[in-house]
C-alpha cells in the first residue's frame, strides 16, 4: 500500500517586441491513499485506479493553469506594458475605449499602423 501526491512545476516565457514576461507557477496535490490491492482485486486494475488517479491530477493541474492564464492574460499582463510597439506611447488599458475614440477623432490612417 502506499500513497500517491505531486506536484506541478510550470515556468511560462512571453515575449514580444524586445520584452518578456515569466510566470512561475508551482501546483500542489495531496497525499491520496492507494492501499494495497485486495485478495478480490486484479493488480492490473489496482495499477489502472492509481494511474486514473494521476489522470484526474493532471486534468485539475491542467484545469487550474488554464484558469490562471486566462486571468492573466486579460488583467495581469495589461498591467504589465508600458508601452505600445507601434507609437512607442504610453497606453492605459484600462481606459482603451476612449484611446479608440481619440485615434477616430483624430483620422487615424489605418495604412500608417500596418505590420
């Protein structure tokens, strides 16, 4: 018998024009107890509880990393930039629709921002 824990150990890069941005992440498990197979029970499907068991770890692990990259990607990393690439200004983006309005005011020239 026994028990079965882990853990997820993730390092995410970003990088975009000439900056990058790292996110550690370590996700714990606990301990869950596995015990020994029964007189009743086939090792074979002693083995395949443990590795579903590991399965459904890697799904929440996975579940979980999915959650906290959506949250950064929509809140975090816009805190994060100081700059935009294109006119090298400063950008609020919390305050973007009135940005938007400002370029339409002023006549933005869609050719001018082309990559």
């Amino acid at each position: 018998g026994g028990t079965v824990s882990g853990n997820t150990v993730v390092c995410t890069l970003a990088f975009e024009s000439g900056a990058n941005v790292q996110l550690h992440s370590t996700l714990s498990f606990d301990q869950v107890e596995v015990g020994p197979p029964t007189l009743l029970e086939d090792e074979a499907l002693w083995a395949k509880s443990i590795i579903d068991r590991i399965r459904c770890m890697e799904d929440e692990a996975i579940e979980k990393l999915n959650s906290m990259f959506s949250e950064v990607s929509t809140t975090s990393l816009r805190r994060l930039r100081r700059v935009m690439p294109v006119i090298r200004t400063k950008f609020d983006w919390d305050n973007s629709l009135s940005h938007h309005l400002d370029v339409l005011r002023q006549g933005h020239d869609k050719n001018k921002f082309k990559h």
